[in-house]
C-alpha cells in the first residue's frame, strides 16, 4: 500500500500541472482575442456582437462595421490578407466566415453557415499577386449556406438562394441560385426590385 502511494502522488501532481499550463494558455488566448476584438475592430453605435464570435488579422488590416448591425454567434472574421468593411444595418447569421478583403455595403443579410471567401492558398509562404476585393452591394440576402468566392462584385438588390456558389459576378436586381450560381430571374420572370 505505501509503495502505491508515490505513484499515485506522481500521476496527481502531473495532471495536475497540465491542468495549471492548460488554464494559463486558455485564458492568454482568449485575452489576446479580447484585445484583437476591441483594439483593431472598429464598430459604429448599436453593434451588437453575440459571444464566441472570432476575429483574427495580420498588420496593417482592421475591420469596419456600420451602425446597427447584429452579429450572431460563432461568426468568425478573418483579415489576414485585407480590410474587412462592412455597412450600416447588416445581419450576420450564425456560424458565417467572412475573409478579407471585403466590403459589404448597408441592410446586407445572411443566413447561417454562409462563406464569403477571400483569396487563399494551400502553399506556405507563397505570396498572391493583387487580388481583386469581394464587393457586396446594397440591400443583398445570402441565404443558408451559400459561398461567395474571392474577388465576386454582388449588385443591389440581390437574393442568392440557399446552398449556391457564387462564382462569377451578380448584376443588380438579380435572383441567383445553385451550383455554380445562376441567375434565375431572367429564366422564372421573377422582378427583384418589385420586392
């Protein structure tokens, strides 16, 4: 029984310190997220950020946001590779990535698990050659888990239905939807500026 006792010992005080070093990392990597969040994220009157919402960016990128805009939980922005801009009056539903760079213009909505893409490669260190901005205009509703691939110019009055891959530029008062996205409103008659 006593020569039991040493290992038993051992085996506490090493889970012991795992938990201590896990404490201490946890709690470094939600203070500098914290400080991300309200140091590099510049936010207008009534932005209402939900928890667990995720930030990350690389020198000299921020994000912008608008007045009155709702950001549900788990949203994760990342400007590592631009400026994040987003407008006034936009919802952004739960679980939505949004990358730089990026400019969202006002009473932009989204459903949940909708990607707006910036560009990305699989190679560390490779630099990319100029990429063009994804532009979002006006008054535009990406439904559930819809993509919008990097460097995409997205009109004014835009619906994109639920589950499309938007790969090639929308014109204004379109009614897009698919894989890859198509616009339907020329097909169906159906006139988005009515709405």
């Amino acid at each position: 029984m006593e020569g039991n006792t040493p290992q038993i010992r051992v085996r506490y005080a090493f889970i012991k310190n795992n938990y201590i070093r896990n404490i201490i990392k946890h709690s470094l990597f939600r203070i500098t997220r914290r400080y991300y969040r309200f140091r590099y994220l510049e936010c207008g009157k009534y932005v209402d950020i939900r928890p667990h919402f995720r930030f990350s960016r690389k020198e000299p990128y921020t994000a912008t946001i608008g007045n009155n805009v709702f950001i549900e939980e788990f949203n994760v922005w990342n400007a590592m590779m631009g400026d994040i801009i987003a407008g006034d009056n936009c919802l952004f539903g739960l679980h939505t990535i949004v990358m730089g760079p990026v400019e969202i213009g006002n009473g932009v909505q989204t459903g949940p698990y909708v990607k707006i893409l910036g560009p990305r490669h699989a190679v560390y260190g490779y630099e990319l050659a100029e990429e063009k901005k994804t532009r979002i205009g006006n008054n535009v509703w990406i439904s559930t888990d819809s993509i919008v691939m990097s460097g995409i110019s997205i009109g004014h009055n835009v619906i994109i239905g639920p589950g499309s891959v938007v790969v090639k530029d929308v014109p204004d008062n379109a009614f897009v939807m698919g894989n890859p996205a198509r616009d339907m409103s020329r097909v169906s008659g159906f006139d988005v500026a009515r709405i």
